[in-house]
C-alpha cells in the first residue's frame, strides 16, 4: 500500500521529467534557426556555411589523400561521394541539426553543425 507522501514524490519527478523534455524540445527548435556548417580538414577550417542562407544546392569538392564531395542545401549539409576505402563518412547522411558531426577519418576532414 502507498502512503501519501509516496504519491507525491512521484508526481514531482513524473512532472520534473515532462518540464525536462518540454525545456529540450523548445531550446532545439529556438536554435535550429541558426545552424552553421564548418567544414574542417588537418584541424583548419575550410568553410563556414549559414545553411538557412544558402540558396541554390552546390557542390564542394576538397582533396587530400582521398576526394570527396560534400553536397550542400537549404538547412542540410552531407558528404555526397567520396574515394575513401571505407565510406562511413558518406553513409552518415544528411546533418540537419545543431551538434550532427560527419567525419572522415582518412581524408582528415570534419562536418560538424554548430549555432551562429
């Protein structure tokens, strides 16, 4: 049998736990307006990019010990192909969100979404 205090203590942290995840839902969406990709290679950034700005989808090509093309869109940013021996970094897909990362380790090359 539960005693009315047991009854109150869980409500509190049942209700703590539904303001947590209310808090989080709100703090993505008010800086998921302000994403910026930095494409880094050997610790140097390469790029910085304003993904609601872009406009027109294009193409960017780097190399170093391998070729790759990163494909860059309104509000998404991704490796499109690369030469690499493994691919994890293409088939990581699209980054859409503040704190998505898309890395290929053989080429020395970051994409890493951040807030402005």
């Amino acid at each position: 049998m539960k005693k009315k205090g047991d009854l109150i203590l869980i409500g509190i942290i049942f209700m703590v736990v539904v303001f947590s995840f209310i808090g989080i839902y709100f703090w993505q969406k008010a800086n998921s307006n302000k994403l910026v990709a930095v494409i880094s290679q050997d610790n140097k950034v390469v790029e910085r990019i304003d993904l609601n700005k872009v406009e027109q989808p294009r193409i960017i090509k780097l190399s170093g010990n391998y070729h790759n093309s990163i494909r860059v869109e309104k509000g998404r940013i991704r490796y499109e192909d690369s030469d690499c021996p493994n691919l994890v970094c293409v088939n990581t897909g699209w980054l859409t969100k503040y704190g998505d990362l898309a890395v290929c380790l053989p080429n020395k090359m970051i994409i890493d979404i951040e807030n402005k």
